[in-house]
C-alpha cells in the first residue's frame, strides 16, 4: 500500500518561540559577541526560526534589549531597604552597581540618557528608592533626579571603566610612560610607578557614600537659602 503524501511546510523539531526561549538566546549571543552585534535577524538564525516569526514576539532591537533588561534585574536580589533616607540612597545604588557589574553590557545600553524610562516597573525599584530617599530626605522634585543622575553617571562610569579594563589582556594595562618631564607634573612622577596598583582598588563604597553626603549637603544649602522653605534632615 502506497504511503499518504508527506504535509506541506516544515518539518521536524517545532521552532522555539517562547519569550523565555528568546530571551537566553540573545543573552547567550551578547556574552559571546556583544550587544553591538545583537540583530534580530541573527537572533532568529540562533533560534532557528524566521525573522517574521520572530516579529511576532518583539518589535525591534531596541524592544529586545528592554526585555532583556527587564528580565535581568527582574532576577536581582533586593536587599533590604534601611529607614534612613541616606542609607536607603547607598543601598540602592550600592545593588544597582553590583547588578551592572555582573553584567556590564547592560551599563552600556542605559548609559543613554532616557533609556531608563523604557525599563517597567519591576526594573525600577533602585532608581525608585534612590528617588525616594533623596524625597525623604527633603530633597525637591528637582534635586531628587539630579541626585540619582548624579548617582547613576559615578555609577556607570565606575563599571563601565573596570569592565573595559578587564578586557586587556594582563600585561597591557595603560600606564605613564618611563620618562617624562617630570618638572612639569612632579607629582604624577612621584607617583608614576604605583599608578596601576593605585587606580585597581575598589573604592566604589567609599567615594559613593562621600559623594552621596555631598549631593544632599548642596541641597539642603540650596533649600536653607530658598526664601519659605525649611531645610532638610541632617
């Protein structure tokens, strides 16, 4: 007996479609090559599915790297906030740069500026609180976002820096040269030879906390001579 004609289309293991699916291949493709080189169209070819199907799911790259960022910081722990507006500033930002830092491509792609407000609400618990804090603390509308802008560029910046570091091969790390005029920056020259051992600590805590008593100290000078209105906590 003859066999029944074989179906149109395709054939043999269904596509992978699901946004959980997606989503771990674009993550896998950005770890290998960066998010510079994430298109759909590759995304579809790792996935095994063609790029209108893929379509159906997202709407561009940009709404792609929004997903991905949602699902990541979805999965970040949240610690604790503490009570006190400051320490509630310094604990955000503090899980915000750990989060970045396990994950630098992510500090690339908020690094412009607006792109923070495409992320949902899930996404944006740090930005949240640092808000927050500074609103407790006293701070305006104003100074609120400027103290968390603040925050996030020494954020990004610190990350973003140790990140590109890591990526030279040991040996090639940027350094002064052997000889220079040192009459002209004496300092630097004294300090010439330990300038790699110096600029590798970790100081991110410490400058964070300096930098967060600063921004709310000119604050609550901006507010103190504000005529009516009365000064923030201390």
């Amino acid at each position: 007996m003859s066999r029944p004609p074989a179906p149109h289309g395709r054939t043999g293991r269904p596509p992978l479609t699901s946004r959980a699916q997606i989503l771990a291949a674009a993550r896998r493709l950005i770890d290998q090559d960066g998010w510079e080189k994430l298109t759909v169209r590759r995304l579809a070819a790792e996935i095994g599915v063609g790029t209108t199907t893929l379509y159906h799911h997202i709407r561009n790259k940009d709404d792609l790297l929004v997903l991905l960022l949602n699902d990541y910081v979805g999965q970040v722990e949240r610690p604790p906030l503490p009570g006190d507006p400051r320490e509630r500033i310094v604990t955000a930002a503090t899980a915000m740069h750990d989060a970045l830092a396990a994950w630098p491509w992510a500090a690339e792609v908020l690094s412009a500026d607006g792109f923070v407000g495409l992320l949902d609400e899930s996404a944006l618990w740090m930005v949240e609180a640092i808000v927050a804090g500074a609103d407790d603390y006293g701070c305006t509308p104003e100074q609120s976002v400027d103290v968390f802008r603040s925050i996030w560029y020494y954020t990004v910046g610190e990350v973003l820096v140790r990140a590109h570091t890591a990526r030279r091969r040991t040996g090639e790390h940027f350094t002064f040269r052997d000889a220079f005029d040192a009459s002209r920056v004496p300092r630097l020259a004294a300090l010439g030879h330990r300038w790699a051992a110096l600029t590798g600590r970790d100081i991110y805590p410490q400058g964070l906390r300096a930098f967060v008593d600063g921004l709310l100290a000119q604050a609550s000078a901006a507010r103190a001579e504000a005529p009516g209105r009365p000064p923030g906590n201390s």
